[in-house]
C-alpha cells in the first residue's frame, strides 16, 4: 500500500558493533531509508490542510512522524499521522497558537516601530521588546514540538521549550532556519518552487529541524 511501509520485507543486515552515526552521516543515513516516507508525508500534510482549520493538527501530526525518524523508531505513516491527528488536537492547536499568536504580534510591533523609529528614537525600546519576542519565539518554536512528544503537560512543555530557546540558541537557530528560512524562500520563489513545496517542501524541513535539535532534548 502506499502508505504503508513493509518492515517484514528483508535488507542489509546492521552490524551490531557497529557505531552509531551522528551529524551529516547520520541524516544522510535517515534521508536514505525515509526518503519516500517523506514524500508521503509531505502529500499527505497537504491533504490534511485542506480545510484550513486543520492545519494545527496536520502540523503538529507531521512534527511527532518526523520526530520519530530522527528517533530512528519504525514509521507505519498513515496510522502514526491518524493517531496523533486524532488523539492530540488540543495539544495542536494549543502549541499552534502558543506560537503563532506572539509571531504575529511581535512581528507586527517590529515592523510598525523599525518604520517610525527614525522620526522618533524611543520607539526603538518597543522594537526592541518585539524583536526578542520574535526572537525568542522562533527559538522556543522548534524546541516545543519536540518537547510534546514525551508524556510532559503542555504546560511543561511550554515552559522547558522558552529556556532551551534562550537558553540553547545555537541549535534552535539552525531548526528555526531549516523549518521557516525554507518556507519564506520557497513562497519567495513561487510558482518556481511548486513543485518542492508539493513533494518534500514541508515534510523535509520538519525533519530537519528535528534533527538539529535532537542532542538537546536528549539531555533531558
């Protein structure tokens, strides 16, 4: 079926001795065996987005299947995506909007002050606050999706995702720019980038930014 991977079907044996890969090696390793899981993903999170008001679960449903790859835990796509689309609705849209409303808000403010603050420099305290909101924000983001995968309240999650963004940058950026840097240039380059948005332009910038943070949430 298309959906469904085969884990009975046979292939190369894994050496048991064998080191663990990390860094480029392993993603490389992740993107070989998930490569058409992904393109899978990618058009089933489209499908799911059609009603718009499902865009939080369908996000929230692609980050726990793409969290799981990096985990390097057994994807059955379709029941993995279902469940988590189903089951955990209140924790989607309750991260969607933790997120989207302080990036609206202070993204506005960063905007409506930088334009005004040449006339009148106070201004630029308020652009200030908006833009480590912003800031903060885009940091805590990556970190909170893969924080709601554990058994943690969303509370927790929430809590623990702003400390790692402030705390831990550095890997917070790298996702942040992995998930929304693609994003922005791919609706920049529109219709050029069609055909990327459809097969993997979501699916592998999710699984990207997993990645990049996953040493972080390991060490809780």
């Amino acid at each position: 079926m298309f959906f469904r991977k085969d884990y009975a079907k046979p292939g190369p044996g894994v050496d048991r001795d064998e080191p663990e890969k990390t860094g480029v090696s392993r993603l490389a390793e992740i993107f070989s065996i998930e490569c058409v899981t992904l393109v899978k993903l990618n058009l089933l999170f489209l499908v799911s987005c059609l009603p718009v008001v499902t865009i939080p679960a369908a996000v929230f449903s692609m980050s726990r299947v793409t969290r799981m790859m990096v985990l390097d835990q057994p994807v059955t796509l379709l029941y993995h995506y279902k469940a988590a689309f189903k089951k955990e609705w209140r924790r989607a849209y309750a991260a969607f909007f933790a997120v989207a409303v302080p990036l609206v808000f202070s993204g506005c403010g960063v905007w409506f002050y930088l334009s005004r603050a040449m006339a009148q420099p106070l201004l630029l305290l308020p652009f200030m606050l908006c833009s480590t909101v912003l800031l903060l924000t885009l940091l805590a983001s990556t970190y909170l999706y893969g924080l709601l995968a554990t058994e943690r309240s969303f509370r927790e999650c929430l809590r623990l995702s702003l400390l790692l963004g402030a705390g831990r940058p550095l890997r917070g950026a790298l996702a942040a720019l992995a998930v929304y840097g693609s994003l922005v240039f791919a609706v920049l380059e529109f219709p050029i980038s069609g055909i990327y948005l459809l097969l993997i332009g979501f699916s592998v910038p999710c699984l990207l930014g997993a990645f990049f943070i996953r040493t972080e949430l390991k060490r809780l």
